[in-house]
C-alpha cells in the first residue's frame, strides 16, 4: 500500500524560479518538451517534461522572442502560440540539488553560435 509521502512530485506547470529578480514559470509541456517563459522569452528544453522531478540532470533546448531587425538568425524558430521567430539561441540548463524544487544554471547563446552567457535561477519559495 502507497502512502503519500512516498509520492514524488511530478515535473509541471507550477514550478516557478527568479532569476536577476525575473520570474521564470514552467508555462506548459509539448509532449517531452518543457516550455518555460521569462518575460516576452520563452524556453523550450527537450527531454525536460518526461523526465522525473526527483532525477533531473542537463538539458539541451533554445530560447526565442520576438524578432529583433538587430539580432536576426538566418533561420527561425518556433515562437509561442503558433508564431515563429528568427530571434533565438541555444539553451543548457543543469538542475542542481539533491531534492525537489530545484535550483538551475544555464547557459545560453544567439542562433546557432557556443554560449556565451550564464543566468542562475532559484524556486521561487527560496529567493523570498
């Protein structure tokens, strides 16, 4: 017989960080893909949504926004609500912690080219 302490969290849409005072929300999953948004930003990380929230290591996915005539890539990618975008850039986040709720590092680059920023994000619950 399970008892409810032995539940884990699952991964989901109430899972809401800060970073630099931002907040990020984990705004939906698209099958695998996690979707999370900052602002008029938005994430998507592959693999994130089927993974277990008591196991979460690295993952790749972009970022996007909306486009920017200064910052365009040749290519452009999906943007949320069926838009797409030429203003993006790769994605690394690493979960960091031995429990649920998570912080996380990232790294994040433009278009296609090596990272070349980091951003650090803690649960909303720890950055009060």
């Amino acid at each position: 017989m399970a008892t409810s302490s032995m539940m884990v969290p699952s991964a989901s849409a109430d899972e809401i960080w800060m970073s630099e005072g931002k907040m990020i929300q984990w705004l939906e999953s698209k099958g695998s893909t996690a979707v999370f948004k900052m602002n008029n930003v938005y994430f998507y990380i592959e693999d994130l949504a089927s993974a277990s929230s008591s196991n979460r290591g690295t993952y790749r996915g972009y970022w996007v926004t909306k486009t920017n005539p200064q910052r365009q890539c040749a290519t452009f990618r999906e943007l949320y609500g069926g838009r797409s975008s030429y203003t993006w850039g790769r994605f690394k986040v690493k979960f960091i912690g031995n429990s649920f709720p998570y912080k996380w590092t990232a790294k994040l680059g433009d278009c296609d080219r090596k990272v070349y920023k980091t951003m650090e994000a803690v649960p909303m619950m720890q950055a009060n």
